[in-house]
C-alpha cells in the first residue's frame, strides 16, 4: 500500500474533509473501501463468561486460570484473533479475486480491460486475470487465442502454458494449443519467453514454436489477425494444424485416411461457409472428403 499514513488515519476517522476527498482518489482507496465496508457486518460471537470459565477451569489444569478477569481478557484477546483472520481473509480473497471469459466453438469476443486495453478472443479460448490489482499488475492467463490492444503503462504480461509474452504498449496476437505457440507483433515491440530462451519481437515479426524445441522468428504483412474477420490462413503449415483450425472453427470431428498430415499448407478459408472451407484446403492438396456422420468429416487421398 503506497499510502500507509493516510490509510491509518482514515481507519481512525481522523482525515480532514480535503484530505478525504484527495484520498478517495487513490487506488488504496478503492481497494480498501468494499473490505471495510463489509468488516462491519461482522459481529463478535456472544459468549456467557461465567459459564465458559466454569467450563474451561474443568479441562484445565489447576492454576492455569487464575480468575475471571484472565479469562474475559484471555476470551477478548481470542475474539481480536479471529476478527484479524477473518479481515486477512476477505482481503486476500478480494485481491486475488479472478475475472474469467471464455468463447465457445466458432465464437469470438471483444473485451475491454480496467486500463482500456483490449482484447479480442478468438474461439474455444479462454483468459483470467484480476480485476482489483490490475493497476499495480497487468497479467493475463490466456489458453488458446487472442489479439490484444494494450495501452501504454507498467508492464503487460500475457502468460501460457506453452511460454509467456511482455510488453509496455503495443498490439500482438498470441496463440496457444497443445503444444503450440506463437506470437505475432503487430505495433511497438514484444518479449516472447519460450523454454529457456527469449525472443525479441518488433513490428511485423512473429515467434513460431513447439515445444519439441522447434522456434524460428519470420516477418509477416497483414495489419491485424485474420481470424479477428471470420478467416483462417496459413503459409507452409502442416495439414494437421489446419485439420485442428477447421476442427475449431465448425464444431467438427475430422479424421483421414492414408493422409500425410505433414505435408504442408498454404492459402485460406472463410469461417462462414463449413463446406467452402474445406474445399479450400482439399483442392490445393488433391485430398478428397466425405461426410460419414453429423459433425464426422474423412479426409481421404483421391
């Protein structure tokens, strides 16, 4: 807390109405308030003093309790314990309170952050962080995909399972599923820590890896995500990762037959039409599909 003076006085209602009034800007201020506000719904628990000493003089040893008046001190001391633990509680519960988002099969969401920061989440993705130190700690927990607008400020740290991303200001689009990662810097200049390794990323690079230690770092042109239009593109990627894209995009179930699922990919597909998708990757590849069950798409060779 930056304002520890001013937090005991306030405590002790002993601010002067401008002093208040400054403090009541701050952001101690604002994460304080709702905790003291509800401290006061606590109330000691009732407690009949002769009864609990005749009780405790039974199941203790002889001069243990010397008389009453220890023990209603002994009692009073426990209550202050107890209404300490309880406040220590709620507060650590309400700074470490998670704000969780997530999209569902062919679903995107805009979101906007405390710091007005944004974030775009593509499908079947999720993200965490907390609201109430977000001003002190900008870190976002991110499972599968999303673009993100990040305002200028303290840093800004995107963390994955597969390797981790930070910035100051800046807008890049991070991507990770099983065991791929990659990022993609759009504007200012991004961080990328993947295994034991960093990469500095600046505008218009982008950090490929996977995490049997393949990463490389290659230049791209597009000015924002495709996905973030309702499209999907790809330049030499292995048809298994398109597979998983279109798997995302349309809710399907895909499977093959003596496909070679290395074999690499480049071009496009519309998130808006199931059946113009997979023509656009079938045909450049002389693959052919058919539709077994609802939702159970075979790709075979010709």
């Amino acid at each position: 807390m930056e304002n520890r003076d001013q937090i005991l006085k306030w405590l002790n209602g002993e601010l002067t109405p401008e002093e208040l009034a400054d403090f009541k800007i701050t952001k101690d201020y604002q994460q304080l308030k709702p905790i003291v506000e509800n401290s006061s719904h606590f109330e000691a628990p009732a407690f009949d003093e002769d009864a609990n000493y005749r009780k405790l003089k039974e199941i203790m040893d002889n001069g243990e309790v010397e008389s009453k008046e220890s023990f209603g001190r002994f009692m009073y001391l426990k209550i202050a314990a107890v209404l300490v633990v309880v406040l220590a509680t709620g507060m650590f519960f309400f700074l470490n309170k998670q704000e969780r988002i997530s999209t569902g099969t062919a679903e995107i969401t805009l979101l906007d952050l405390p710091d007005e920061s944004s974030i775009i989440l593509n499908s079947d993705s999720r993200i965490s962080y907390q609201p109430e130190i977000w001003g002190s700690e900008r870190t976002i927990k991110l499972v599968g995909e999303a673009f993100f607008k990040v305002e200028t400020g303290g840093d800004f740290t995107v963390k994955t399972e597969n390797g981790k991303v930070k910035v100051v200001g800046t807008a890049f689009n991070v991507r990770s599923r099983n065991d791929e990662f990659r990022v993609w810097c759009y504007e200012g200049a991004v961080k990328v820590s993947f295994g034991d390794k960093e990469f500095l990323l600046k505008e218009r690079q982008a950090f490929f890896g996977t995490q049997d230690t393949i990463s490389k770092v290659l230049k791209f042109n597009e000015e924002i995500p495709v996905w973030a239009i309702q499209e999907s593109t790809f330049e030499a990627v292995p048809l298994r990762e398109v597979i998983r894209e279109l798997e995302e995009q349309f809710d399907i179930e895909i499977s093959t037959k003596n496909v070679n699922l290395e074999q690499l990919f480049t071009g496009s597909f519309s998130h808006s039409d199931m059946e113009l998708a997979l023509k656009a990757v079938t045909v450049p590849l002389q693959l052919q599909y058919v539709t077994e069950a609802d939702k159970k798409i075979v790709l075979y060779e010709e």
